[in-house]
C-alpha cells in the first residue's frame, strides 16, 4: 500500500492555519448545478454508498446504472432548478454561511479555531478538504455532522469519508468525532424559538408537523437508533413548546424505492389530516439543519400543494435554523465542549517554534 506524499515539511515551522484545530462542518452535499449531467454524477456517488442503498452490491449496480442513473437525473434536475438560487444551492449556501459563522462566534469565545465545510458526496469533499487541513497544519479535526440524529445511512457514512482518506495518508490529524446531538438543549432551544417566532408573526396553526428524513424501517429492526432519536428530538421539542401530543405529529418524508420505511409518511399524513377536517398545519424540519431541497421543494412545494388540494386551508412551513443566531451559539458551545482539552488557541510564538528547530537539528533532523 502506498500513502499519500506528506504536505513540505520542516521541524519547528509554524502551521499556514491561524490555529492547529479545525472543525469540518460535514453536510449531506449537493450536485453541482441543476442539470442532468451533474445529477448523473452527483446521483452515483451518493446512491453508491452502501450505507445508503443495502443492496447487494452486484444487482443495485443493474439497477442503479441500468435504471435509475438513466431516469431520475433530468426529474431531480428540475426539482433542484426550482430551489437554486443565484449563489447556487441552498444546502451549500447555508452550509458554507454556518462555517463561516461558526467560526466568528468561536473566536468571540476565546477559540480562534478553524473552521471548514465539507459535503458527503459532491463539492468540497470531505478528502479534498482534510488534504488542505494537514497542508495547512492542522493537527487536530472535530468532525462534526450536519446531522443532529445519528443514521448508519448519514453519520456513519461521513466518518466512513474520513476513514478512507486517513488510510491513505501517513501522519494522520488527531481526530474526534461527534456522532448526535438530537437531545441537545441549545439545539432543542434554538428550533423552539424559530418556532415560536414564526408563531408571533403569523400566529399559530390548529397542528405542528414534526418531519424527519426517512430512512427504511429494517434498519430500526437492525439497530439504528435514528427512529428513536428523531422520537426524542420531538417530545422535548414539543415539551419546550408546551404542547400536548394531539398538538403535534411526528412524520417521515423522502421514501425512496418500493421497501418499507419509517412511518408515518409526510404527505400522506397531510392529505389524511386535511380529509378529516383539520384547516391549518405549521410544518417543521427538525432534522434538517439547513434549508435544501427536501425541505424547500418536497415539503414547502409539493407537501403544501397536497394539503391544500386534499382540503386544507393554510399550510405553513418554517424555515430550517439556517443562520439563526440562538442555533450558531447552540453549534459553538457543542464544538467547544468536544474539544475540550485541546488548545484552541494561536500556534506557538515564534521564539518557541525556534527553540524547537533548534533541538530538532540538534537530534539529527535533516531540515
């Protein structure tokens, strides 16, 4: 086995990076642009992710290439065309805004950290960026999921991306890793006051939809604890809002393929509780950490347009916690707290950094 070429090295020189922490802020990715090509491309690498498809390898191949790969990428470009913005993507956008974000408020706290951004399939990629942290000089990488509730198919895929590029490399960043922070109290806190403001401005509506991202339901049966979470993640939500349980529904949307998954499902949901009389339904997406198109074009869109057709009066969505700035401070105090005991501070003075080399030189070090 061949490891990558270590970045140009030299005993006692200080790090590019105005600190030797990072947090990598790890979201799901998005294709390049709203076109079928880049839907091909975006599409193959993430449904060839066997956390994501648990299929044997040979078949989902035929069926993925055979099939899929040749119908989907021009109907999923015209959904994506009808949420990109002129920066591009809103997953990207919000991601790269909370990174930057992210990184003011932990300066503020005395934690001059660096910050990145990184999506699981697509661009930056997660190797792409840990080769510019280590060339930097980072020597210490808190991966931090974009995902509050822990899945086999999303948190464990993004530590997979991590894995894979460390085993090819020769002096590996020491890393930590944060698997969930579904039961967070900033977290829990910050979506109860997008939601109570929401509220103040247009009033509240007769049900709270809570939707999460499905996944299939074998996977409850086989140990992941992602159903159980996004439970969690609702009853101290709606405990935070002083809601009863017939105020509020708990649904899963993004069914994908014909097997089972989680249920309820989302529009299916709406369209049962517009048929049974309910007028008006606040919808949140407390899994989904930054707007995208499952939340902008599946629920704010199509969801929307099934309630009302079904008989409902008002559908109102609430926007993900974006740039909140209750939801910024919640995500720095979840990143100080696990790096906790790691000096987040500025590399060494350059008298110190001189005093290594000198000792290094003095051990028989070439440079």
């Amino acid at each position: 086995m061949s490891f990558a070429p270590e970045p140009s090295f030299a005993h006692g020189a200080a790090p590019k990076a105005a600190s030797t922490t990072a947090i990598l802020l790890c979201n799901l990715g998005t294709p390049d642009a709203p076109t079928a090509p880049a839907l091909r491309r975006y599409l193959g690498e993430f449904l060839s992710d066997a956390r994501v498809v648990e299929i044997p390898k040979a078949l989902w191949w035929l069926i993925l290439h055979g099939v899929i790969l040749r119908t989907r990428p021009k109907k999923s470009a015209a959904k994506y065309a009808s949420v990109w913005g002129p920066e591009g993507s809103p997953l990207k956008v919000w991601t790269q805004k909370q990174a930057v974000m992210l990184r003011g408020y932990l300066g503020q706290r005395g934690h001059p950290v660096e910050v990145r951004y990184a999506m699981r399939y697509g661009n930056p990629s997660i190797a792409s960026q840990l080769d510019q942290l280590k060339a930097d000089g980072v020597t210490r990488i808190l991966i931090l999921p974009a995902y509050p509730q822990y899945s086999g198919t999303t948190t464990a895929s993004v530590f997979d991306a991590v894995y894979s590029w460390a085993a090819r490399v020769r002096r590996i960043p020491e890393f930590r890793f944060i698997n969930h922070y579904h039961d967070d109290s900033g977290y829990i806190a910050a979506l109860a006051d997008s939601i109570r403001r929401h509220w103040q401005l247009g009033g509240q509506a007769e049900l709270l939809v809570m939707s999460f991202h499905g996944v299939p339901e074998r996977t409850l049966m086989l140990g992941d604890p992602y159903h159980c979470e996004c439970q969690k993640t609702a009853r101290l939500l709606a405990e935070q809002l002083g809601l009863p349980m017939d105020r509020y529904r708990v649904t899963f949307q993004s069914r994908f393929g014909k097997a089972k998954w989680l249920e309820p499902y989302t529009e299916p949901t709406l369209i049962k509780l517009a048929q049974s009389g309910v007028k008006s339904v606040d919808v949140v997406c407390p899994g989904f950490t930054s707007d995208c198109l499952e939340t902008l074009e599946e629920i704010s869109m199509e969801a929307r347009h099934a309630f009302i057709q079904a008989g409902g009066k008002a559908f109102n969505y609430i926007e993900c916690l974006n740039d909140s700035p209750q939801w910024l401070a919640a995500l720095s105090d979840l990143g100080i707290r696990h790096m906790g005991g790691w000096n987040t501070t500025a590399p060494e003075a350059d008298q110190t950094l001189a005093d290594s080399r000198t000792r290094a030189k003095a051990l028989g070090a070439a440079q």
